[in-house]
C-alpha cells in the first residue's frame, strides 16, 4: 500500500507502473459505465495512465491509508479531448479505476 504521493511523484509511479507487463488493471462497474458513455475503451484509459500527469493533490480514498489520483492526459481515440481517469494505486503495480470521465464536463 503506498503512502500519499504529490503530484509529480504520483505522476511518475502511474506511468511507470503502467508501462509494465506486471501492471494490473481493474475497474469499477461505475468506471466501466462511464466508459462505454462516452466512447472509451480500456487502451484509452492504459494510455492515459501511462502517458497522462497528475496535477492536483490526493485525495483519501474510503479504505483507510489509500489515495485517489486524478490523472488527465489524451489518447488516439479521445479526438483531442482530455480524459481524466480516477485511479486507486493498491500495492505493486495495481490500479483501481473508480471512474472516467472527459475533463471539461461539469
């Protein structure tokens, strides 16, 4: 379980992780939803993940000692548009997706 991380540091841990062929991915029924809402497969959300930054701080997640991170970055599929995708790291290189969504929506 990692601690809290800022911004940069968050950002470095979720490229790096999911560049790796260890890298687990799982995502919520929410996310999932939200997902097929808007046109995104799971590669968009991958290469957010591993391209994309962190530019706010973290907030507590439910489940004590765990963070959420909002990460924001384009993919191929996004037409430019930015998709910010909430992740969970859980330990090793593991990543829950609470949701997805496109960064101008309200």
């Amino acid at each position: 379980m990692p601690g809290q991380w800022k911004p940069a540091v968050a950002t470095k841990q979720i490229n790096d992780c999911a560049k790796r062929d260890d890298f687990i991915l799982s995502l919520t029924y929410h996310a999932k939803e939200q997902m097929l809402a808007r046109d995104l497969i799971v590669g968009d959300v991958r290469h957010v993940l591993k391209t994309g930054f962190v530019y706010e701080e973290a907030v507590a997640a439910t489940r004590q000692g765990f963070f959420k991170y909002r990460v924001e970055g384009t993919s191929p599929n996004s037409d430019g548009r930015t998709i910010r995708v909430v992740v969970i790291p859980s330990g090793g290189c593991a990543m829950k997706v609470v949701t997805v969504m496109w960064r101008d929506e309200k």
